[in-house]
C-alpha cells in the first residue's frame, strides 16, 4: 500500500481503519500471504491505526530527498 489518507474533516470516524481493512481482505482473498505499507515516520496516528490493525514495524528506511526550488 502506497497512500492510505483521509481528509481531515473525516478523520476519527473509523474511514482509515475500514479502507486498511477491505484492502487487507481483498489482498488475501486474492491469495496475498503478505502486506507492505509505508508510511512517515512522524506520522505517529497513522502508525497507531497500523499497530491497532495488527501490523508490525518490520524495517525503517530513511530516503534521501533533493531539495530545489524554482
């Protein structure tokens, strides 16, 4: 899973929880035996849903990011 968000106004409701869970169902009656999701480490809400869901930490990447303007 790439993006996972919820507009602001909708947060709190369970939206998160519920679309994590129907992708979750989805890849496994598909035959999916594993699940992959990346997420920011200072998203520390999202991190908690992820936890609550059953999810685990298995590895931290840091990216390096180029930073320009116009």
């Amino acid at each position: 899973i790439q993006n996972l968000g919820v507009i602001p106004q909708f947060r709190n409701l369970g939206l998160g929880a519920n679309l994590l869970y129907r992708a979750m169902v989805g890849f496994r009656d598909a035959g999916c035996s594993r699940l992959s999701l990346e997420v920011t480490a200072h998203n520390e809400s999202a991190i908690r849903l992820y936890e609550k869901m059953g999810l685990s930490i298995q590895r931290v990447v840091f990216k390096v990011a180029d930073l320009w303007t116009i």
